[in-house]
C-alpha cells in the first residue's frame, strides 16, 4: 500500500511538470507567431511556474505524511486539492 501510495504521488509530480512544459512550449509557440504580447506572456509564464511549484510543495508535504495522520488531511476521495 505504501509503495502504490507513492507511486501515484510521484505520477502526479510527473504530471504537474509535464503540463507545466506543454504550457511554457505551447506560450513560446504562440510567441513566435503573434510576437506582440510579450510582457503578458512573461507574467503568464510566472504564473504557470507558481502553480507548478505550489503542486510540487503540496505533494511533497503529501509523501511525507506518516499513514497515522491521513485522518487530518483534508482530500476528497476523488480529487486532489492542491490548495491548502
């Protein structure tokens, strides 16, 4: 059970990075056609890596969470809540 536990954590790590580079691609992508709205684009990009990060703290804090203090965690069964 641990060993699933965190391999599904680590999947979500992997995840929240790989939408965070589909975002940042798919924004420098849109730069080089449009190449007028670059300052928004900057911000957008600050944007994307803080809520990349804030993920990432979340499901560290998560993983190392002893299976005795599941009961105070605050998760829906079906999502994940990555806000505290």
């Amino acid at each position: 059970l641990q060993f699933s536990r965190k391999f599904y954590i680590a999947q979500w790590f992997r995840d929240t990075t790989m939408e965070t580079e589909k975002a940042i691609k798919s924004q420098k992508d849109e730069d080089s056609s449009e190449g007028t709205h670059h300052a928004k684009d900057v911000e957008t990009t600050g944007q994307i890596m803080h809520r990349a990060e804030s993920r990432k703290t979340f499901l560290r804090s998560i993983i190392k969470t002893a299976p005795s203090q599941f009961s105070t965690l605050k998760m829906n069964s079906d999502t994940v809540d990555y806000e505290d």
